[in-house]
C-alpha cells in the first residue's frame, strides 16, 4: 500500500519533468540562445534564474509533502 510520500505515481514523474526541465531544457535553450540568436542580457539572465526558482519550488513543495506525512 502506498502512502502520502509515495512518489511512484504522477508526483514522482512531476519531479522527473521538473528536474528534465531544469537540467536539460533550459541550459539547452540558453546554448541554442547564444549561438543562434542574439538576444539582450536579460534573456539570458532569466533563463539561467528558472532553474533555481524551479529547484526551489520543488524543495518547498518536497518539504511541505512531508511535513504533512508527518
């Protein structure tokens, strides 16, 4: 029987798009940013600031999962 902190359903490949997102995606957009075209130095700020948001979105959403398990 699974419980609250169980991630093998949905949740669990949420977390796996999410870190996809953040791992792959968005350096790869960044790299196709700098050798394709060439946007202004917000776009690449931006675009390196969504993973850490992501990440810590994540890490919020984790730690209040367990603490409602608890």
């Amino acid at each position: 029987m699974a419980d609250s902190t169980d991630l093998s359903g949905s949740r669990g490949w949420l977390l796996v798009g999410l870190i996809a997102l953040t791992l792959v995606v968005v350096p790869a957009a960044v790299w196709y940013l700098t050798i394709g075209l060439q946007a202004g130095y917000g776009v690449y700020v931006a675009l390196a600031m969504l993973p850490a948001l992501l990440f810590g979105a994540i890490g919020v959403w984790t730690a209040l999962r367990h603490r409602d398990a608890v």
